[in-house]
C-alpha cells in the first residue's frame, strides 16, 4: 500500500515544482525589462537569492554555459533552471512563463500597425530613432566587457568591415567560425581559472539526441525549403537558423533577421524596424521580436510558427550542451575560440548599427540630436528602458510637427 502512495505524493510533488516554476516565470515574463543583462538581475533576485534553487557558484556556471551558446542567453539561463528544478517539463514552463507576455503584446502591435496603417507616423519614427539608441548602447557595453584588447578590437572592426561589405545568409557564420579559430591562434596560451562542477539531471544519452536533432534541423529545413517552396518552410528556416547562429542575445539577431525577412519581401523596412523599436518597450526576451515579424507575415499561425522556430534551437542546445559542459569548459582552446567569437560578435553588431539601423531612422540633423539623447539617457542616466522608448516616441511625434 505504501508504494503507489509514494507514487502519488511523487506525482504530487513534480506537478507542485512545475506549477511553481511557472508561477515565477510568469512573474519575470510580467516584470523583466531591460534586455538579457537586466535578465539575469532579475533571475538571479528571483530564483537565486529569494528562493534559492541554485547556490551562487552553480548560478554562474549555468550563466557562463549559455553565454558561451548560440541563441537568447537570458532564456537559455530560464530554460536550466527550470530543467534543474522540475526537469525537462520544467525548462519548457520556464521558457513558456518568461516568453508568453511579450509574444502576445508584439503579435498585438503587429495587428494594430496591419490594421491601422501606422508605418508612417511620427511615433513609429520616434521608435527607429530608438532603436539606434539602444543598439548603440548594446555596442558600447559589450565592446568594453568583450574586446578589452586591441586584438579583439582589431577583430571586431575588420568583423564590421567585412559583414557590411559582404551581406548575405551565411557571411556572419563564417565571419564567427574564422574568428574562433583566430581567437584560438591569439589566445590558446592565456591561463583558465579552476571552474568548480555542477550538477546536471539529464542524462548524455538524451543530450546527444537533443543535439543530433539540432543539427539535423539545421541542414535539412534549407533542403525541404528548396525542394517543397513552401512560405511555411521559408519562415521556419529563416527563424530556426536565426535562433541557432547568432551569439551574443537579441540584438545581434537584427542583421540576420533583416537579410531574412526583409529581402524576402515578408516585412517591409519601416516595418522591421518599428517593431524593433517597440520590442525594447515589453518586458521579457528580444528574441520575441521573431513573434512581430511572424504575425506580419502570415498572422496567427505565423506568429506560432516564428517563435517556435526561433526558440527550439535554444532549448535543444541547452539540454544537450548541459551534461558535458563540466569537460569542456576546461579547454583552453574553447576558452580561446570563445574570446574571438564575442569580438566577432561586437563587429557585427556594429555593423548592425549603421545598415539597417543608422540608415533607415537618421536622415536629418534633427534625428542625430534625438538619438543622441536617448543613447545619453541610456549611458550616463541609466533610465529604464520603457522610459527612453516613451521618450522616443514622444520625439518622434513631435519631429513629425516640425
């Protein structure tokens, strides 16, 4: 008698951490403006220090784990805990929780600018000039944490020359591949810091699964794209690869994305950009732009089908990187490549910066001075960033009198 009562306490108990896991994460989805940086504050008040479900040490690990991957960094990090906490149904709730509230505010505004035909008013302006700001805020933060050298300042701006010069869907995985190697050549010979072991509840069998799926998605969805020349299978490509070969979080997704959906006549520029824009003003994860861009392109379903694709990669690649990342992060030559790849990643990034960014929200003296502004209100204000998108918008409205 007593064994299916400890089963059914058992049960009890997964249901309880799951429901648990998703109550908090709704909260973070609700409240966690700022971008992935701000994310990881908020995870860390949140799961770390008032409920205590990871210690410190395994906290930084997890957080060094997903930086080091391809993807949204701050919703990998949600992703492994809520894995660690309630298994593999508690990375999905975890996931689903922080990622809902923004998926449904941007599908929204998609439907609002569809609808009401707001592409070129002063306000959708004002969000552009936003986005410089915050773009160039981004740039100017990881630039000072991630090429504190002239080596990967060197790779970092040939990274921009080159990406600006040579646009097309495989140049910025190439430009992170040769990176790596040369960060390998420069840095191979830096000493590591002694990392101390995490826990990990997932097995290497289900992980090397996880990973083989990856990758197969990986070649085989721009396959079926050309054999089947489905819209469908064009939007799922487009976002899965966006979702596994961008590092360094929601930002660097914007040139991607734009060669994506844009060149593919899917959203139109001002669009793209708007929704950009908007997307800095909802709490949760940037890579929920991908929902925006889906409900423009084919409504409802599209949007379903964009933040799935985008976010797939994230989840397969922590359930499989999260067994073996105890081994590999001793690798000096991981260590190295790392270093080359997040220079690359500032080299992109700033090249985002000026095309499409810069080219498509500044076009008079006027929008200089208020992207200026916004970016000091960012910097040396430290405003939140709702706050700076409202400005933004105000100013746009109000450049749009003048």
């Amino acid at each position: 008698m007593n064994e299916p009562h400890s089963s059914h306490t058992s049960n009890i108990g997964k249901w309880a951490a799951l429901a648990e896991v998703l109550g908090v994460s709704i909260k973070l989805g609700l409240t966690s403006f700022g971008g992935p940086i701000a994310h990881l504050g908020y995870f860390h008040h949140e799961y770390i220090r008032r409920r205590k479900w990871l210690d410190e040490k395994s906290y930084a690990e997890l957080v060094a784990l997903c930086q080091f991957l391809p993807g949204p960094a701050s919703s990998q990090v949600g992703i492994g805990i809520g894995i660690i906490r309630a298994g593999l149904w508690g990375g999905f709730v975890a996931w689903l929780g922080f990622t809902l509230p923004s998926v449904i505010a941007l599908v929204v505004f998609a439907f609002l600018l569809q609808s009401y035909g707001l592409s070129d008013t002063g306000w959708i302006h004002g969000l552009k000039i936003v986005a410089v700001a915050i773009v160039a805020h981004a740039i100017w933060g990881m630039g000072q944490k991630l090429t504190p050298d002239r080596e990967r300042v060197t790779i970092a701006v040939l990274t921009a020359a080159v990406a600006l010069s040579w646009q097309s869907a495989y140049s910025q995985v190439l430009l992170i591949l040769v990176s790596g190697l040369v960060g390998v050549y420069l840095f191979r010979k830096k000493p590591i810091d002694p990392v101390p072991e995490v826990h990990i509840p997932i097995s290497r069998s289900l992980a090397v699964v996880c990973l083989l799926f990856f990758f197969a998605l990986l070649f085989a969805l721009p396959l079926l794209r050309q054999w089947g020349e489905s819209e469908w299978l064009g939007l799922a490509d487009s976002f899965y690869r966006a979702g596994s070969l961008v590092f360094g979080g929601g930002h660097v997704v914007l040139p991607l994305l734009e060669h994506e959906i844009v060149s593919a006549g899917w959203v139109r520029p001002e669009d793209f950009l708007a929704g950009y824009g908007a997307a800095q003003a909802v709490p949760g994860p940037l890579f929920t732009f991908a929902s925006y861009l889906g409900a423009l392109a084919g409504g409802i379903p599209g949007a379903i089908l964009a933040t799935i694709a985008i976010f797939l990669p994230a989840f397969l690649l922590v359930v499989g990187s999260l067994p073996f990342w105890n081994q590999l992060r001793k690798s000096k030559n991981l260590q190295a490549s790392l270093a080359g790849v997040n220079a690359a990643v500032v080299g992109i990034l700033l090249a985002a910066l000026y095309d499409p960014v810069w080219t498509s929200a500044i076009s008079k003296p006027a929008d200089f001075i208020l992207a200026i502004l916004l970016f000091v209100l960012l910097q040396v204000w430290k405003m939140p960033p709702w706050s700076v998108v409202l400005t933004g918008v105000l100013g746009g409205m109000m450049l749009d009198f003048l």
